[in-house]
C-alpha cells in the first residue's frame, strides 16, 4: 500500500470515532466537513488579517487569509509552530476586473473580489492529538451555502500541504 | 481660480485649525499627515477585514482593506453613507510572485505580499464637520516607517474620490 493510500485511510477511520469541537466562543455552525468533522467556525469573519494573495491559473481567485487570537498571536511572535486550537481561514472571491475603478485610473489596472468560487472558505484546525495523521491539522473547504466539499476533496489537503512542514505546514506568511 | 484649486486652497486653510482627534481607544500616534491632520490610529491593523484588491500598472501592490467597527457595522447592514467617525484603512504591498507556493502548485500562479511600497498604508477618516469641504473625510498616507506623504500627494486624494461620491467617495465594497 502506498504511504499517502495508508494515511488517508487513517485519517478516514479517525474520523468515525472524533468531531472536531469548536470552543463555546465559536459555535460551529452547519454541516461538518467529511474525514476532519470540521464545522465552519462562527466569527471566522471578524478574524483579524494574516495576508492576501492572488492565485492565477484555473483558481483565478484573490484571497485573504483571516486567523483567530491563536493564529495571529503565533504569527507575530515569529512562532515556528501553532498551539492547539490555532484556525487559520482562507476566504476567496473570484478575480475579477473593477470597471469603476479602471475608469478613475484612466487604465485597466484594477482587480477585486468578485462572487464566491466553490471552493470560498477553507480552514486549518490544529489539534496535534486529533489530527496527529494529518502533521496536528485538520483541514476543511465549503462553498458560499455553508456546504462541505466532498471526501475526495478533503484527501487532497494534507499531501498539498506538506512541502510545508518546515512552516508547521502553512503556506502563508504574515503580512505586516 | 479653478474650482479644484479652490478646494484645495479652502482645505489648506481648514488644516490650519482643525487637527483630527482620535477616540481614546484609538490612540494617534506618530507625525500627522499634511492638509488632514491625520495620525496614524492605534490598533488599525487589527480591524476587521472589508475587502482586498490588486492593482497592476505603476502601483503592482496587492492590497487589504480594512475597517473600524463604525466601518464595518454600515458596509454589513448595507448603509448609503458613512458614520462620523468611521475610518477605512487601506494597506499596500508590493505583489510578488511566491516561488514556494508555485513549486507546490506546479506552476507559476501565486503572487503574495512583498514589501512595503511608499504607499503603505492610507486612511479616510469620516468627519462631516471637519472636512466638510472634501465630501465629510479626511485622508492620509505613511510609509511602514510612518511618515506621511507630502502636502501635494494629499491634494490628490479627494479629488480622486470624487467619481465615488453616490457611494460616499469610497470606491471598496465589501466583500461577504
């Protein structure tokens, strides 16, 4: 069996017997996400900024990249790793063309957020217990109804994420 | 005269009175910014996020914005126009692409934020009284060492804003 095939399955298992539960001061809300039992963590909106990017390509999105008090007290201390209850929410529009404000700068320069891809929310959940398999991270994307992506979906996450482990397995830097 | 030049005479003179004073628990800090008085507020990279943008062209930043609670609570519940007292901090940096996140990708599609540009952060401040003159806000712009930019870049500011005014001269929409 190939090591991924072997620790997805892990995880599969894993999430039989766990939930991920969401601290009393951000209920979760709707369905959970499969393998991670992630629920879309009430707030995340009023999280403070970690950073925005663009991703070009069959994304085409921008993106911002939103923490809890865990998630920006790590970044500004320069941590090298997030405590337990860390979350860390990517919010992603479509990248579209502002023909308003082209019209002011008297170019074609200017891109914002547009409507909400299907892959609009994600969030990371570290727990180095529950998600020991998975490098102390559980990972969930859902659209703009609060729906969860499938299985196959969820597989996808933690392989992505690992050319990251130098960085606890976080792409994003934090921006000043 | 020309009534631009008007304007920017009539808000030279208003600066020469009137200094922004910032709510307690915003504390200024640091130089003031020409024409407006206008400090930089305590605690505005904490704010909650309205929404994000890239401009190419001269500028080629990637930029967040983000919002005072006043701010925040009128763009969610849809209002035509400002509070007194709102302030929308818009902060810049220079957009880059990110050799790791494209070696993970497979591709060359992500760009983050770099560097502080000069531009690195700006502020309209709501203030109908104040700046009566220039639509009810007040503007200013620092670098990250937190001088302000000069008298004839804040000249420029309103001005700017102007083919905004149906939507009180700001030209961000939030982003749900």
């Amino acid at each position: 069996m190939r090591p991924i095939v072997f620790v997805l399955i892990a995880v599969m298992a894993l999430a039989c017997v766990v939930t991920y539960q969401a601290p009393a001061s951000e209920k979760a809300e709707g369905a959970a996400a499969p393998i991670f039992g992630i629920k879309i963590p009430a707030g995340y909106r009023d999280w403070k900024l970690i950073s925005v990017a663009h991703e070009a390509g069959n994304l085409n999105d921008i993106r911002a990249i939103l923490g809890n008090d865990k998630a920006i007290e790590a970044y500004r201390k320069g941590k090298q790793s997030f405590p337990d209850g860390t979350v860390i929410a990517r919010l992603a529009w479509n990248y579209v063309p502002s023909a308003e404000n082209n019209k002011v700068f008297g170019r074609d320069q200017s891109f914002v957020a547009g409507s909400a891809p299907d892959w609009y929310l994600q969030f990371m959940v570290k727990d180095s217990k529950r998600y020991a398999t998975t490098g102390g991270w559980g990972y969930a994307q859902f659209d703009k109804d609060g729906n969860p992506a499938d299985e196959a979906k969820h597989g996808t996450c933690f392989p992505c994420h690992v050319p990251a482990k130098d960085r606890d397995y976080v792409f994003t830097r934090y921006a000043p």
